[in-house]
C-alpha cells in the first residue's frame, strides 16, 4: 500500500485526504494549525462561536456540495429555495430603500428578468442595458488566455455599463465572488462566475448559507470522516522541507518543524502559494514557475462583527449599496448567542485593503451608524459588543494576468502533486475551487503512482 502525505488540512487537502484513502492508499494529512479546516475556520469568544470569515456557497458548487455529503454536512448547509437577495440602500429621509432580487422558475438566463427589470436602483435605460454584457458574455471564453488579461470593469464598460450599473448591481456579485474590486477582476475569472451562476442552470445561483460554525461543518467533520476511514490526522505539525530521497528519488523526506521526519511514496502539497514556494524540491517545475507565484499576491476580507442589545432586523442577510456595509448577515442562532433578545450580526467585507489596518475602534464609528442607515431599528439599540476579525491573506488577488500564473496539479517530478484554491482549477478562489483541486490532485497522483509502479 503507497504511503501519502497531504501537506495542508484545508478543503483541498480534507477532499484529497478522503479521496486517497477511499482509494486504500494510506494517507497522514499533516496540517500546522490545531484544526483542520484552513481558511474556512471557527474560534471561541467567550462562548459565542466566531467564523473569522462568513462563507457562502452556490447551488453550481457541485464538488463542495458533494464533500459536505460525504461529510454528512448537507442538511447542516442549506441552500435557499431560490435565488432570493435583498439589496439595501440608505434613503434620503432616513429611510433605508430596499430591492429584492428574486430569480423565478423560468428556466436560466431568463429566471433573473423579471427582478432586474424592477431593480429600482438602476434607471431604466440602465435596466435595459443589462443585457447586452449578459449576451456578450456567452460568447468569452474563460480559458482564453487573452481573456485573462483583461480587467471586467473595462469590458463592462464597453458592453454598455456605465459607473452606476457596474457599482449598484454588477459589484454586488463579483466584489463578493472574487474578492476584488469588481472592475479590476480578471475578465476570465469573473466570466467563469457570471457563466456558470447567471447564466447557466436557473438553481445554478441559489445561495447556501452554513447552519453551524465553519469549524464544525468542514473541520471537525473531516477529521472523523478521516479517521473511519483510517487517515491518520497530524495537527500541530508544521512541514518545513520535501526532499526526494537519495537514490532514484521515487520517495519523498518530509521534515517537520518539530524535528523529526515523515517518509512517504507520493506527497500532495495544499497549502497556500506562498507556504507552498519554500518547499517544492529543486527541479520539480519549469524555471521560474515557483517565483511567478509571488506574483498572485494576496487580498484581504475583513469581518466586521456587531451585537445588538434586541433584534435590528429578520432578514437573514443582506446585501448593501451606497453604503460601506457590503454584505451583512444574522450570526445570532449559528454563534450560539446564549443572550436572550440579543442580535449578532457580522458584515463582510471584501477586498478590503483599505480597512485591513484600520484599528476596530475607527470601524465601531463607520460601521455601526452604517448600519443604522440600512436598519432602522438598530438606531435605538445598544450596542453590547463589537469586534474585528480580519483574514489579511483570504485569497489571492484575481487580478488580469493571475490565471497564466496558476500551476496545474501535476509536476515533473512523479509522485508530488499540488493541490488548493490557488491552483489552475478554472475557479475562482473558493471553497469549491479548493474542492475541485482535491479532487482533480487525487485523480493525478493515483495516475501518477500507478506510472511508478507503486501500488495504489
Ligand atoms: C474571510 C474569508 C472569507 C471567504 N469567503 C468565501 C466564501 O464566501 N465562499 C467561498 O467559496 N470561499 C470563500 N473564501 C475562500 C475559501 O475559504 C478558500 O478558497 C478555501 O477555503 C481555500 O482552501 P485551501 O485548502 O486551498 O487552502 P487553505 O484553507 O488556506 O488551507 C491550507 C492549509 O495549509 C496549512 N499549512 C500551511 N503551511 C503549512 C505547512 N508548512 N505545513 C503544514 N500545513 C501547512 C494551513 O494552516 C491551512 O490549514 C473565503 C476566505 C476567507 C479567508
């Protein structure tokens, strides 16, 4: 039986781990934090239970969809029953102006009509514009690599939409999805987002919203998944070096941080690029591969949480323009809030540099009468509690130009594969992204074992 190695306990080397072993191969899933999960994490505040970053997924998220089955997780993961957003705005008289975008029953690009033909913040002729991007966009193809140079806000505009239709409606998608200023996202990734979850299948948008804390849903799940399944979980146990070993160098030396070392047939490397740079081996991608990841950079998404001494609102989220509260959502029954009347709501902010080093104290005083703007009710409420959670990291910036940098699974070196978000899966850096690359990475090495002649 080949012995493996999956450096990294997020989605991608949770997916991974659980393919490999399923296949019989056995697996040590080494992971340098005290929980598996990566970015999609929980932590305790004195009782309340904090995501550090709100997560949602698509109905179109198929592969992510088929690990919380495995997991056991899709009755924890609801999806909505359709497509079903309200958009706040402040309003001149302080009251706040609301829009909901429903999709209907019709079958896909047509089920969003009817609610963007009422969008009421969006003139008419604004309204009627739409269209043609929406048209447009079935004929770019996201894997062109031309494509992938191009910045969306400047294929927008060319498409016909202006400032207020690119901030009030098409940003309220991309920023989210791509974690990036909507008009600097690279055309092929937002395209991949506009495709598949506007265009295609009329479920294909329908947003799931997790019922229990991050850590419990993936982490938690995962490591007894893992462990039925006979992986071995090693937390707390940081890889600091792969080393082929000497010989015909047909098996890697995974060193730890803690001393020690680990032997194994074949490695799956899913951590983050830039843990990832330091410990390719020598020789094991094309020159200059490994130093061009520097080049995806990084992009923030700040959390803003904020409890409330009585309900400010019953929507279980929202989304926001003309306001800086981008998305907002009802944390109280996830978090555990053990404070009878009490609200937990936590804003989600995306490419978020300029609040990334903003300390909490000058959030508290943009944030809190921001929201008091879009909930009335919020203006006559206390507020018992305010914190910050901020992921400097969250993903990488899918800027023009990200994707000819994103490296496939296999390397040239058989028997070590990649694996993570960041990763050449065509998806934007998500959960489902992470999932796909687990998953295309287990089908790689076993392909490449078998060329070895190690024994599955
Ligand atoms: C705040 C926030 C909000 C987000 N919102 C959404 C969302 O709404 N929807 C969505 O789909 N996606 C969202 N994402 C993105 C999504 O979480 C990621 O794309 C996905 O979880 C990445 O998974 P991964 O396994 O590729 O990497 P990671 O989750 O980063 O996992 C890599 C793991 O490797 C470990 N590691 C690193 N170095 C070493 C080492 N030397 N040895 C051992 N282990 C190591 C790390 O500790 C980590 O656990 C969000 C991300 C953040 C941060």
């Amino acid at each position: 039986m080949s012995r493996v190695a999956v450096i990294g306990g997020g989605l991608a080397g949770i997916t991974a781990a659980i393919a490999l072993a399923e296949s019989g191969a056995d697996v040590t899933l080494l992971e340098a934090r005290p929980r598996l999960g990566g970015a999609t994490c929980s932590f305790n505040r004195d009782g309340l239970i904090v995501d550090t970053g709100q997560h949602v997924f698509l109905g179109c998220c198929s592969a992510y969809r088929g690990l919380l089955a495995k997991l056991g997780m899709t009755e924890h993961a609801p999806l909505q029953r359709r497509f079903d957003v309200t958009v706040l705005a402040p309003g001149a008289n302080g009251q706040p102006r609301r829009a909901r975008l429903r999709r209907t029953a019709l079958p896909g690009p047509l089920h969003m009509l009817p609610a963007l033909g009422r969008y009421p913040f969006l003139s008419r002729a604004e309204r009627v514009s739409v269209s043609r991007p929406a048209l447009a966009m079935r004929r770019v193809d996201p894997a062109d690599p031309a494509v992938d140079q191009q910045r969306f806000g400047d294929w927008l505009a060319a498409h016909g939409q202006g400032e207020r239709a690119r901030r009030a409606l098409w940003d309220l998608f991309s920023v989210s999805a791509l974690n990036i200023a909507g008009d600097d996202a690279s055309l092929s990734l937002a395209a991949t987002v506009v495709k598949t979850g506007l265009l295609g299948k009329n479920n294909a948008a329908d947003i799931g919203v997790a019922a229990l804390p991050l850590g419990e849903l993936h982490g938690d799940a995962g490591a007894t998944l893992l462990a039925k399944l006979g992986a071995q979980v090693l937390l707390a146990t940081k890889v600091t070096g792969i080393e082929p070993e000497p010989g015909d160098g047909s098996r890697f030396r995974i060193c730890l941080a803690q001393g020690g070392e680990m032997i194994a047939d074949a490695v799956v490397l899913a951590v983050p690029h830039e843990k990832a740079a330091p410990l390719i081996p020598p020789d094991t991608l094309p020159d200059g591969t490994v130093a061009s990841w520097a080049g995806l950079g990084a992009s923030p998404i700040v959390n803003v949480h904020v409890i409330y001494d009585r309900p400010v609102t019953d929507l279980p989220f929202a989304a926001a323009i003309d306001s800086p509260v981008q998305w907002v959502f009802d944390r109280t029954r996830i978090s555990g809030l053990g404070r009878p009347g009490q609200q937990y709501l936590a804003i989600s902010l995306s490419a978020a540099d300029e609040y990334a080093d903003v300390p909490a104290a000058r959030l508290r005083e943009q944030f809190v009468p921001a929201l008091a703007e879009l909930f009335p009710a919020a203006r006559d409420a206390q507020v018992t509690e305010f914190f910050v959670t901020r992921e400097r990291r969250a993903t990488f910036r899918q800027a023009p130009g990200s994707g000819a940098l994103r490296p496939g699974t296999a390397t040239r070196r058989p028997g070590l594969v990649l694996a993570g978000a960041w990763t050449d899966t065509g998806w934007p850096d998500t959960m489902e992204g992470a999932v796909r690359s687990g998953l295309a990475e287990a089908i790689e090495l076993k392909a490449s074992l078998s060329t070895i002649g190690v024994p599955k």
